[in-house]
C-alpha cells in the first residue's frame, strides 16, 4: 500500500508543476492544501474509500477521485502530463532556497532558463536582478545556494524524515541470523536535525552473509562498494546507508568509532594516547594487548570516562563533564506536562479544539494552550479579539465535558517589524499564554531584528518568543540577530524562548539552547502542532533540547500548570 507521505509528494509536485506553469493560484492551492491534509492523516488514506476520502477537511470531491487514482495505480495522469513537459532537470530548481515554483517560472518566461547551467549563467550575468520580483537579494541569495549545494552541503536529510527508513532497515537488519549485535550510529543516533546518510554497525563473525542480506534491502537502487567489512548502498529516495560489520568483541570500539562525531573521536583518541594507548574503530589497545572494545561503557570507563549519551558527542565539553563526573541528566519526553504551541480549525490547523485537546490527553499531557494565529496573517484566517471572544466560549464549553485536560486559551501574536505586536494589549492580558512570533520580514539587518525581538520580549504579555529565528532547514536562512543580547534581556524580563519540534524548524538550534541554559534563560518545547498527529514531533524538540544540554529544570512545560507563568 502506498504511504500517505507518497500520495503526498504527487499531489505536491502537481501543485508545484502547475504553478511552474501558470496554472491559477486556487487551483494549485487546492492541490497543496489536500497533500497537507493526507500527511495529517493518522491512517493510511490507500485503506479509505473515495467518499471517506471527500469527507477529509481540505480535500473536496474533485480531489478524492484524484487521489483514488494515484493510490490505486501509483500515479496521476496530469502529474505525467506536466512531468513530460518539463525537463526534469528544471524541476530540481525549484528546490533551490530563494526560488520556489513562483519565481522559477518568471525564470523560464524572462531567460528561458532550462536547467542549472542556465540558472548559474544567469546569475553569473547578473540578469535574474533586472526581473520584477527578483533584485539583488534574491539573486544573491540563489548564488549562495547554488555554491552550497556545489560543495556538497544542502543536500541532507531531516532527521525526522529518516526515522521511518532508519526503522526499516534496522527491522531488515535484525532478521539477519548471522547479525549478533546492531545499532544505527553516526549523526542518526546523535539526532542531529539532519543527517548526510545513515551509519550502521553490526557485530557478526559471517560478514560475507550479513553483506548479502543488507544488500537484499527492498529499496536498494544502487550498491556503491561491497567489501569485507564495508557496503555501502544507495536508497531509493537518495539517501545512502553504510554498513560496516565487526566482530563481536570489536562491537562497542566501532559503535563509538561510527557513532562519532569527528572532533569527539579525535579527542577520545588525544585522551587514550596521553595514556599510552590506541583507539580506533576495533578496540582500545596497549601494544598488541586489548584493554576494552566489546561495550561503548568498556571504552569510556577505560579511558577515565562515564558513558554519555550520543547527542552530546559534539566535542562542546561533554569528555571533560565526563571525567569530572559532571554530566547533565539529560530531559526526556516524559518530562514533559504540557504543549504550549498549537493550532486549531480556526486558524490554519486541521483538527477541532476539542479533537487537539483529547490528542493531547491521550498523548500523555497534562495541560495544552491552542495558540492559533493573530490578524495579520490573513492567509491563515488569523485572530483579531471578535474571534478570540468566540474561540474562548468555544473553549470554555470544551473545559466543561473535558477532564484530565486543562486546556489554555493562548496566541501565537505576529511581532510587527518594529516589534509592536499585531494585538492590542488588553486582548493579549486575557489570555492564558502569549506565544510571539516573527513570521514575516525575517531577512531585516541584524540591528533592527534584534531591537524588534527585543521589544516584543519587553511586553509583560509575552510568555515565549516562537521559533525565534524562523529557518526552514533547506529551504530558508535563519534571521540573523545578536543572540547574547537577545537572552541577556529574555533573563532579565523572564520570558522564555521555544524548542519549536517542528522537524523543518528545529529552532533554536543545539548551540543556542547551550547558550540559552548558559544565559539563565527558561525555554519551552512546543509542538507547533497543526493536527492531532504532530502531538508525536515533541520527540524532535526534546532531542534537539537535549543535544544543546538541557536538563528538566530548564524547561518550563516539564512544570504542573500552577507554577508554569514565571512573570504573571
Ligand atoms: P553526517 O552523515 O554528515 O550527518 O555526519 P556523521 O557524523 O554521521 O558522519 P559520517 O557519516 O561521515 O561518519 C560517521 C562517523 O564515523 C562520524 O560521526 C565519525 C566517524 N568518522 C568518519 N570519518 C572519520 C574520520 O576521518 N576520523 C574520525 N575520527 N572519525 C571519523
Ligand atoms: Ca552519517
Ligand atoms: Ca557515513
Ligand atoms: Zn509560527
């Protein structure tokens, strides 16, 4: 059966490719809000029926006989259509952060652009700046991302996109009766946001047999080198897996070795030679002698080290906190009481207040706050304080036929260029949690977005600041701003910064919650939920929480409700 993430991916180049053509905006909107729509769903739409499939919010008739072709033959007739019309080679560009479907086709209508040759002589030539719409700017910045992507960077993988292959292929692997040993290593197992392909080490004494039944992996398109103890292969959607195999009682030395990073393992290594020793991936050596190599604790114990967990493997001072016992209990999803950033039906979310409340319950919390948007983003149906007065009866009734829930009544308010919010006080000073947001003008200098978050932590009615640089990983730069700064003034009015576990967002990053924590600033884990199902991206905020060191007293959601508001 087809995943619902592929019937996606049609219905979203479609979208693409007709807007790349011209097609009118409703209709490559209605061909993008239903891909949403399928990704949001908890089962799998190949299982439903045409007229379930109507039923889904965002999805209308038209579109549900679509989707009935794609899952039963795989495709859709107007996606070859389109695809056939454009060289696939354009397509690609449209990937490109800076360009987009939009611009991509004022490209091909201006300078009849057809492939990234075209593109990279156009920008060579300065011609893209003298189109309307485009500029310096944004000619830059698609010279920056067609250089990054030159050099190789630009092309990983979310992380969260990688679990579900990373489940599989550990599920492949553990079938294997010659494997006696198997982890997946390398930034997988850190949880990085990212990951540039995917590490595995196994223990066996038949490598030749563990090889042909890694290679027998269903979505295999390409084996780039088969040895011994090495096979590295290419996945269908591009990623690549290595695969390195060991005996047992090397397991614990190349777990280390494989699961890095780099600048760990080169300070592991500085450590074991000022004791007179050899590290490498088969074990920890003194001459031809082995002192430890079976267990990751073997190694760190024998090198004066406690074991730590992967995401702190980064070089960043978890081996000196390892020698001198001072390793940070690490938070954990568990921890957490509450979500303090969602989105419902009134706003661009897919699911009813009362549906998000009940998800939250059942998704282990105790308490969650609906924060959907405020005016200015009129695209998204955004709040002014009429519906916020209509949403709180809303809430209110809910509250009622609801228990083992408290459910809060907050906004996720836009931060105005100059860093007014887009509410008047008195509507925010009702509410039960104000999350704030930069959502438009991020690429303003660094001096003027560091005032305007500035300003907006000042406002006593601000709890958190969202997503407080607004990447998009791979698709839009970070805001730059001076973040000393930032979390100086954040400690001294008390207002938190969110963990925004949105996989794409990811923000702050490791290093900024390091800082945050250095700074004495309180952080938030936030879903940024927009259907019942991304109650489960929490586990993104907590992993990138925890590889910046964040431990439980950090964040405020692992709080009971009573004592969440520190400035109110
Ligand atoms: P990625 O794939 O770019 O997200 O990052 P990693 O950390 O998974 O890097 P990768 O796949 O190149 O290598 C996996 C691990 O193998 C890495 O974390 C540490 C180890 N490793 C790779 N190359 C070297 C090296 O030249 N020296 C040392 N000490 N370790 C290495
Ligand atoms: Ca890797
Ligand atoms: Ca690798
Ligand atoms: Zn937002």
């Amino acid at each position: 059966m087809m995943e619902n993430d592929e019937v996606a991916k049609v219905l979203d180049e479609t979208a693409d490719m007709l807007e790349v053509a011209g097609e009118n905006f409703f209709r490559v909107r209605a061909y993008r809000n239903a891909a949403q729509a399928i990704r949001d769903q908890a089962v799998q739409v190949a299982g439903l029926s045409k007229e379930q499939i109507d039923e889904i919010p965002g999805i209308g008739a038209d579109l549900a006989g679509k989707i009935t072709t794609i899952v039963k033959t795989g495709g859709l007739p107007l996606h070859h259509e389109l695809a056939s019309k454009f060289p696939p080679q354009l397509l690609e560009l449209r990937d490109i952060p800076g360009l987009g479907p939009k611009r991509l086709k004022l490209l091909i209508d201006h300078l009849q652009i057809r492939d990234r040759d075209d593109l990279e002589k156009a920008v060579k030539s300065e011609a893209i700046r003298k189109i309307r719409g485009f500029g310096p700017k944004i000619e830059d910045r698609i010279r920056e991302s067609l250089l990054r992507r030159e050099t190789g960077q630009g092309k990983r993988m979310l992380y969260a996109e990688a679990t579900r292959i990373a489940a599989q292929i550990e599920a492949h692997l553990r079938k294997c009766t010659a494997i006696r040993e198997f982890e997946l290593a390398g930034s997988f197992r850190r949880r990085r946001e990212t990951i540039g392909d995917l590490d595995a080490v196994a223990a066996a004494a038949d490598c030749a047999a563990v090889m042909k039944h890694f290679t027998a992996f269903p979505g295999i398109t390409q084996v780039i080198g088969s040895g011994e103890t090495k096979t590295s292969v290419v996945l269908k959607g591009g990623l690549q897996v290595d695969l390195r195999v060991v005996p047992a009682k090397s397991f614990g030395a190349a777990l280390t070795y494989f699961t890095g990073s780099k600048s760990h393992n080169v300070h592991l290594r500085r450590i074991a030679q000022a004791r007179g020793l050899l590290l490498n991936e088969y074990g920890l050596f003194r001459g031809a002698a082995v002192v430890a190599g079976r267990t990751e604790e073997e190694i760190y114990r024998a090198l004066g080290l406690s074991w730590m967990p992967p995401e702190l493997r980064e070089d960043r001072g978890e081996i000196e906190a390892a020698a001198s016992g001072k390793l940070p209990k690490l938070i954990e999803r568990k921890n957490l009481r509450g979500d303090l950033h969602t989105h419902s039906l009134y706003t661009d979310g897919h699911a009813s207040i009362e549906d998000m409340a009940r998800q939250a319950r059942q998704s282990g919390l105790e308490y969650v706050a609906i924060t959907d948007h405020s005016r200015r983003l009129a695209m998204a149906h955004g709040l002014d304080p009429e519906r916020l007065r209509e949403q709180r009866r809303e809430i209110e009734r809910i509250r009622k036929k609801l228990s083992g829930i408290s459910l809060l009544q907050g906004i996720e308010v836009d931060i105005l260029d100059d860093g007014r919010l887009d509410l008047p006080a008195d509507a925010l000073s009702k509410l039960d949690w104000v999350v704030a947001s930069v959502h438009y003008k991020l690429e303003q200098n660094p001096a003027d977005m560091t005032r305007r978050l500035i300003k907006a932590i000042r406002n006593p009615n601000v709890d958190v600041i969202g997503h407080p640089s607004g990447r998009l990983l791979e698709h839009r730069e970070p805001s730059k701003f001076d973040l000393a700064e930032i979390l100086r003034v954040a400690r001294e009015e008390g207002c938190a910064l969110e963990i925004n576990s949105q996989p794409q967002r990811s923000d702050l990053t490791d290093t900024a919650c390091m800082a945050a924590k250095q700074a004495g600033v309180k952080l938030v884990i936030s879903s940024d939920a927009h259907s019942t199902r991304d109650f489960a991206l929490l586990d993104y905020g907590v992993n990138q929480a925890r590889r910046g060191w964040i431990e439980k007293d950090d964040v405020l959601n692992t709080r009971p409700l009573k004592n969440l508001r520190p400035r109110r």
